[in-house]
C-alpha cells in the first residue's frame, strides 16, 4: 500500500471526508534573508507563505503574515516584513 493511500485511509478513519492529496504539492521550511523561519506550501495553482512574528510589546495583536497566490505560473518573491 503506498504512502498516500496510507495517509488517506487514516484521514477518513478519523472522521474527515472528501479527503484530496495533490502530489505535485510541496511544503517547505527555510528561513528569510534576515534568519526569519518562513513556511511555504507551493502547489500546481497556488502559492502560500507563512511567516513568523516575533511578539512585541502587545502580543495580543501580533499575528503570522500569511500570503496566498491563487493561479501563479511561478512563485512571487517572499514579501518583506
């Protein structure tokens, strides 16, 4: 049985439905030019990055940024905080 179908079939055991594993998908863990962890999900249509924040004084307003692009043929530049 491969990796997939593995994961699919646990996903459904525990309760989630219309379960779609895209294969050509990739999510990755780097860091910005400024040592900045970043996690980037890139697929056939779309693009996101998520970036950390870094509590401030008023931690109850900081947030990650996130960015999505929907139908790029080619991923953005990551966006500078």
């Amino acid at each position: 049985m491969s990796i997939r179908q593995q994961i699919q079939d646990q996903l459904s055991k525990a309760g989630y439905t219309a379960v779609d594993i895209t294969p050509s998908s990739f999510l990755i863990r780097a860091k910005d030019e400024q040592g900045n962890p970043v996690e980037m999900v890139v697929g056939p249509d779309s693009f996101t990055e998520i970036t950390e924040v870094t509590p401030s004084k008023d931690a109850a307003t900081s947030a990650p940024k996130t960015s999505t692009t929907t139908g790029a043929t080619t991923a953005p530049k990551a966006a500078q905080p």
